[in-house]
C-alpha cells in the first residue's frame, strides 16, 4: 500500500470516529443521576442547562421539546405521507437508566422513513404522565421511539396513552420488568423483541422540528406524534415507575415554549 493510499485510510478513519462520537454526544444521557424532575430542585428541569456546559441548549434552545399541540397553532396538511415502518424482531435490552425504563435494540432492528430518509430505530422507553400535552391536556403516558440516521440527525416517533385497557406490548414486556424490580438490576438482555407490535392505530399524525426532552436536549429532531390516544392501564404505569426506583411519580419534562414553530397535522386526502 503508497503513502497517498495509508494517509486516505487513515482520514476515512479518523472521518468514522468523529461521526460516531459526534452522534453519541447528540444523544439522550445513558445515566440520568446527574439531573431530576423535581421542581425546585438544584438539579431540576430548570437548572438542566447549567449543569454541564454540553447541556447548555436545554435553557438556551429555542426549539425545545415537549411542546403543547394546541389545535389553534396546527396546520392541516396532506402532502407529509404515511409513515412508513420497516421494523423487524431483534435482540433488545432493558435498561434502567435512573428516571426511565429504555429498551435498547441490536442492529438490525429496522428503520422508519422520512421526507426520503432513512432512521434506524436505536431504542424506546416510556414517560409518564405525558411529554406533550394537545390543547393543555396531559395524558397518563408516553412511548418515545427513538430513531438515528447514517448522518447523525435524530426523529422521535411518539404514542400517547390514556388510562384504560392494557397496552398489548407492555404486556410483553411485563414479566421482565417485574425481573429486574425484583432482583435491583440495572441491565438485563430480553432476547428478541419485535417493534412491529407496537400500535400506532391512526395514519395521523403531528410532526414539527423539535429537541430532545432528555439532556443533552439536542434541537433539530424531527418529531412525530400519532395522533391517536391510545390506552394503558394504571397497573401498567405503575410498573414501569416502580421499575426504576427514583422514587418519583414522574419522568415528565415541562412543556416548552413553542415560539412561532409551524406544528402540522398529516391526514390522508380521503379524511
């Protein structure tokens, strides 16, 4: 191998590394000891971005999420399209990440497009009550799916839930929750998980340009909200809080300033 040929490997490389550790820094925190939802509180939400100087966006963003979907501010659009899922079963593991409970997917867990972009769907976990509220009310909770494209950018799909039936996929998951709240762990491998059984029920959708809600609060993630409210029951909620051991009743961040961002609402040409 020339000297011109090592020194393009070692650009590629270099070129590699830096992608992947930029990505990993616009990520939501693995470990969330450093920060709380307790008002008031030295660490809480209103504190976040001075905390560390890396989740300074988090006071200083102006596209902050969650945002509240008031229907006063939506624009009604057709042209969006159906959200394509491509999700396949693949290894997952449950994490305790210190205020929620994460499903972390292997490779190979499949994608969601957007506006001709692929995202891989890198992992999900739960917050209650809701992130987002719609016309200032606030659901009992919410899934976020987390997804990231070979370019580093971020889109959040979100299912919001009410009280009432059990949800179909939590209660999958239900019996390896109470393993890792009984036993205390941190981390536990699950085997194969299949996002495909995950209930959307609506082709509507809210989609605006957004942060995430976790530190580091990186701004630009593409937002989806399915419009329809699906259910949980209490019991279900329940779990997933006791789960984590925080000894909090929420993991919900305040809403944020919305300031002058277009929120649109996708429906099919035949609704």
């Amino acid at each position: 191998m020339d000297k011109s040929a090592i020194q393009c490997f070692f650009f590629l490389l270099l070129t590699i590394i830096v992608t992947i550790s930029f990505s990993n820094a616009q990520r939501e925190v693995e470990d969330e000891s450093e920060f709380s939802y307790e008002r008031n509180e030295e660490n809480g939400p209103e504190k976040w971005g001075k905390l560390k100087p890396e989740w300074k966006m988090c006071g200083k963003g102006e596209m902050q999420s969650p945002i509240d979907l008031m229907n006063e501010r939506v624009r009604v659009v057709y042209h969006l399209g159906r959200l394509t899922r491509d999700y396949k079963p693949s290894n997952a593991t449950l994490k305790n990440r210190g205020h929620d409970m994460m499903l972390r997917f292997e490779e190979g867990s499949g994608s969601i497009k957007i506006n001709g972009t692929e995202y891989q769907l890198l992992q999900l976990h739960w917050h209650s009550p809701s992130e987002h509220t719609i016309n200032g009310r606030r659901f009992a909770m919410e899934l976020h799916l987390v997804h990231e494209s070979i370019n580093g950018r971020m889109a959040v799909v979100t299912v919001l839930y009410k009280i009432g039936r059990p949800d179909s996929f939590l209660r999958l998951l239900e019996n390896k929750l109470l393993a890792i709240t009984d036993q205390n762990e941190k981390e536990k491998n699950i085997g194969l998980i299949d996002p495909k059984k995950i209930k959307f029920g609506s082709r509507k959708y809210y989609r605006y340009v957004g942060s995430l809600t976790t530190p580091p609060c990186t701004q630009n993630v593409t937002w989806t909200v399915v419009k329809k409210v699906r259910t949980v029951s209490k019991n279900q909620v329940r779990l997933l809080r006791v789960a984590v051991h925080d000894d909090s009743n929420s993991n919900a961040r305040p809403v944020q300033p919305t300031n002058k961002r277009v929120v649109n609402l996708y429906k099919p040409k035949y609704c």
